[in-house]
C-alpha cells in the first residue's frame, strides 16, 4: 500500500493579517466533498475568535489557542495531529479525507510544515499534500514590501489566492501578479473572487490525484521546466517610464522585487539515473550546512539500485518527509530526476555545483558558456 493511500493529506492555509483565510475556509467547508474534512484553527492570543466565524462544529473543528503555529503551540500541533491519529485509528472518529490547518496571519510557514512532515510517527499517518498562501489584492504589495514574514508564506506556495480583487485598482492587481510570480514562478495564481475556482479541487496540490491516486509529477512540480533566467530579467521591462498611481504600484512591485531578491525557485533536471548514496550525501550535506536557507524543496528522483521505480522527496529547511518509492514511473516516457528548489541566500549555482559533484557531472564553468557556444567544438574549463 502507497502512502498516498494510508496516509491523510494536509492543506496548510496561509496568508497574512486580513487576506480572507476564514472567509476561504468557511466557503470550501460548505462543498459536500470536504464532510470529512478536520479543521486545525490557530489562534493568536488568549481568547480564539475565529473559530466562532467557521461555520461548522464538533470533532472537526480543532483550535489552537495562546499562540501562533510557529513558536510557542508548535508541540500543540504535533499533539493534536497525534490525537487525531489516534482517534482514526481507534475508531472514535470517521475517517478523513483531508485535514487543514489554518495558520494565523504572523506565521512563518516552515515550522507548521516541518510539524507535518519532520515526526516520524504524524507522517505514519499524514502526508503534506501542499500550500495555499492568500494575498489580499488591495493591500498585498504594501505588506509584501513590509512584512518579511509574508515574502515567505508567498514564496512556499503551491498556489497563490489574491483575494479582494473586485475592491483593487486594476493596476495594483497587475503589478501584485508581476511582483508574485518573480517571487513564486510555479505557484498558479488564482482569483479568489472567482468562486468556480474555489472548491475542493483548490486544495488537490499534491502528488496524487485525489480522485484516481494517480501520481501527476508535471502538477506536482509545478512546471519544473520553468526558464527561470528568462522569468527574473525580463521582469517590468515596460515600466521604466511609470507615473502618478501607476508609479504607486510600480514603486511597491519594485520594493516587493527587492526585498525578495535573495529568494529564488529553480529546477534541477538530470538525465541519468543516480547513485543511492551520492544522493544521501547531497542531501545531507544541503540540510546540515544549509537547512535553514532551503524554505522548499520537492523532487522525484531516479536511483540506479531500481530506476523502475523512482523515489519521492519533499523537505522544509533541514527537515524532510520519510521518502518514499512509487510502484511505477508516472510518465514512463519520462524518468528524469526532477529538483525543485525554493532557497534564500542560498546561489542557485552553489546547489547546482553541489549536486554536480554528487552525482559526477561534468562542469563548464559559467565564464566560459558564452565561448562554448560560438565554437562547440571547444570545451574550455570542463572538470569535475
């Protein structure tokens, strides 16, 4: 049996101060499909509000009080995800199709996630199956700018919700998207006023197809083909000439591009199938040395021991979910390794020498490309 049929997904919903995370919840809570569905509320400060606003009671709802996920309930969370594992397996709740954890506003997502998928024992019983980050188009360029906690809760996501947008200037929402999808260029951005896009299917982000647990890596990986490079310079190459509002939104988008500057999300796509223990180390040596600047990473990941059967990776900072093998290549066309990788101050060139290393691929120092590709027969600065 695969862990995506023992094992219950979880949604981690976020967003900053106002974006609209209960007003989401209670929407989605209404759809027949999410019954079985238990709601983890965090509270900031002693008396829980929201709670009261989410239309629905009982055992599902779940509120975590006397502070935010992220520091002083972080071992509440790993309780309660305990106690539901207990409960399921007792028999003295239903089974759960999926449980989501709404975070407070001020949260820094990792730890929620590495509460998730870091205890051995919770990911037994539950696997992350993705990020939801809401973004208040109105005030989302202005808190982007100020608020670096909200930079991160943006830059995780598996998708972006901007919410708000029938009460937002259209060139704010344009230049919110610009400033978006430079900081996250996988997370699909999704109008949150739309409600055809508000259902169930909103929280399907990860690996198997909830429906079919058909593994879909492309959906997964969110378009690991991504030509970076081109995404981060060819960014607000019109708006040199802006003024009076749209100079508003062009200098937030510009304050949002460099506060963010040292966030970067990036592919590593290799052809060969690796070496179990070349990847341990690589591994390894990233989440020792540089756990704390690795926000995000997933990947898929051919081993020469059985590259019929390739293994699942998923990590915040410099903890990871147990791996896990699938049965089966999802596209047996294509069994690529594929990396996707969400940093901060990390070099996107230092992981991809890191990685080439590992893994014995020859190197063209990046001074040298430009030469390479006038005279291909020259391979100047090739080494190990």
């Amino acid at each position: 049996m695969s862990a995506a049929d023992r094992t219950v997904p979880v949604t981690i919903l976020t967003g900053f101060l106002g974006a609209g995370k209960t007003t989401l919840l209670n929407r989605l809570l209404k759809h027949p499909d999410l019954t079985d569905t238990a709601v983890i509320i965090n509270e900031f400060g002693e008396i829980g509000i929201d709670h009261l606003l989410v239309e629905r009671s009982g055992d599902g709802i779940i509120e975590l009080s006397d502070g935010c996920l992220c520091c002083t309930v972080r071992g509440e969370l790993v309780d309660t995800l305990a106690d539901l594992m207990d409960r399921l397996q007792t028999g003295r709740i239903r089974a759960l199709k999926r449980v989501v954890i709404e975070t407070t506003g001020l949260a820094d997502p990792a730890p929620v996630l590495q509460a998730v998928i870091g205890n051995p024992v919770i990911a037994h019983s539950f696997r992350l199956d993705g990020v939801i980050t809401l973004v208040d188009a109105v005030n989302g360029l202005s808190t982007l700018a100020g608020h670096p906690e909200s930079i991160k809760q943006a830059a995780v996501a598996d998708r972006l919700v901007l919410t708000k947008s029938t009460l937002a200037d259209a060139g704010a929402i344009t230049s919110l998207k610009r400033a978006l999808a430079e900081l996250n260029p996988r997370a699909a951005i999704i109008d949150g006023d739309d409600p055809a896009a508000i259902g169930p299917a909103l929280l399907a982000c990860g690996l198997y197809d909830p429906g079919s647990k058909i593994a879909d890596v492309g959906r997964w990986l969110s378009d690991e083909a991504h030509d970076d490079a081109h995404h981060h310079h060819s960014h607000d190459h019109d708006h040199d000439h802006a003024h009076g509002k749209d100079a508003h939104f062009h200098q937030h988008a510009h304050d949002v591009t460099r506060h963010s500057a040292s966030i970067r999300s990036y592919a590593i796509v290799h052809d060969r199938p690796i070496d179990p223990m070349a990847l341990d180390m690589f591994i390894d040596l990233l989440r020792s040395a540089h756990g704390d600047k690795l926000l995000r990473m997933k990947a898929i990941v051919a081993l020469s021991d059985n590259p019929e059967r390739p293994l699942v990776l998923h990590g915040v900072q410099a903890v990871f979910h147990p791996p896990e093998r699938l049965a089966a290549w999802p596209d047996p066309s294509d069994r690529r390794t594929r990396m996707v990788l969400i940093t901060k101050d990390l070099p996107e060139e230092f992981v991809r020498d890191l990685f080439d290393a590992f893994v014995g691929k020859p190197r063209i120092d990046r001074p040298d490309r430009a030469a390479l590709e006038d005279n291909p027969l020259a391979v100047p600065g090739m080494r190990l």
